[in-house]
C-alpha cells in the first residue's frame, strides 16, 4: 500500500514540474550557445542599473536582415524605440511577432518603433529569419548580430525574447523585459514609457 502512495505521490510531482517547465517555455527560450562573455552567467538584469546611464549599444554598425547598412542612427528618428532580441528557433518569440508588427503600425505617428535584433542570425540574407519575417507580417526593421552587438549588450542576454526600451540618444527607458507578451501587455507598457520619455 504504501508503495503505491509513494508511487503517485512521485507521479504528481513529476507532472507538475512539467507543467511548470512548459509554462516557462511558453515564454521564452534560452539561448542556444552561452551568451556571457565572462563566463559568470551575467543577466540582463544585474547589468540594466550600469546600462541605463549610458548608451545600451553603443556605437556599432551591422545590417539589416535586406541587407541595408544599420548604425545606432536607427535609434534618433524616433522618442521610444521597442528593440526585441528574438531567435530563429524560438517558438514564443515567433508568437509574438505579428504582435510586435501591429503595434508598429499603431504607435509610429507618435514618435514609437519597433527593431528587432536576430540573435543566432550573422549575416543579411538568413532564409529561415527571412520566411519567419514574411510569415508573421512583422515587416518592422530586423538587424542581424553583428560583431558589435554580440561583444556588446547581446553577450549578457541568455533568454529570448528579450526587449529593452531605448530614447533617441540610446539610453534605456523602463526596466528590461525577458519573455514573451500579448499585445495588450505590451501596449499597457508603451504607454506608460511613452509617458516618462515626454516629460
């Protein structure tokens, strides 16, 4: 008899952590190759309060998913810019995308976009992130992960998707967001940071 209990007792705990571990990747997806370039599995979090008082990327130069040359110009035509760090091979952050599209569409008359940043993508051109892009309507700008970006912030970003905020100037507005999101969610966020960037 006891046998038995134990037996089921084992049962239910089993299904239980796979529910929470299916939750999880729901949301989000770890990345496929260790993204801390240190080795101490830095987050994104421990290095938002350092990032925010300076520019989050920089100075760099990379391309475009069409193959268009991209600076952190990008950043200056507009008061709030949604970057979105996503995978080919991440589920949640595919999802996610005609989301992310239709809210660009929605908020660009007042000063807002959205970029995405291709993190296991290297090289313009990529089929899959270009059948990806064209399957989900996402046609906002996709930068593919260049030198600069994956020597900068990318190397501390372990879970995709991952968004930032970032002003004209590049500075980090709000907190950094890991995991995926449903359109109302997001636009709840948009608004408020919209709000901060104008005062």
């Amino acid at each position: 008899m006891k046998r038995r209990q134990t037996g089921k007792a084992g049962k239910w705990a089993a299904l239980i952590w796979m529910g929470i571990l299916s939750a999880m990747l729901l949301c989000a997806c770890g990345k496929r190759e260790n993204a801390s370039a240190d080795g101490n599995g830095g987050s994104a979090e421990a290095a938002s309060e350092s990032e925010s008082e300076s520019r989050v990327f920089g100075t760099f130069r990379s391309e475009t998913l069409d193959g268009e040359a991209v600076t952190q110009e990008i950043l200056e035509g507009t008061d709030l810019t949604m970057v979105n760090i996503w995978a080919t091979f991440c589920r949640p952050c595919i999802s996610e995308m005609p989301d992310l599209a239709a809210l660009n569409e929605e908020y660009a008359d007042r000063g807002f976009q959205v970029v995405g940043i291709i993190s296991d993508v290297t090289q313009a051109g990529d089929e899959t992130a270009g059948e990806i892009v064209s399957m989900t309507g996402a046609d906002y700008t996709h930068i593919v992960a260049s030198d600069d970006l994956r020597s900068g912030f990318l190397r501390i970003v372990n879970v995709v998707p991952t968004t930032i905020f970032l002003d004209r100037e590049g500075k980090r507005v709000g907190e950094t967001y890991s995991g995926s999101r449903s359109k109302e969610e997001w636009a709840e966020i948009i608004e408020l940071l919209m709000e901060e960037t104008s005062e």
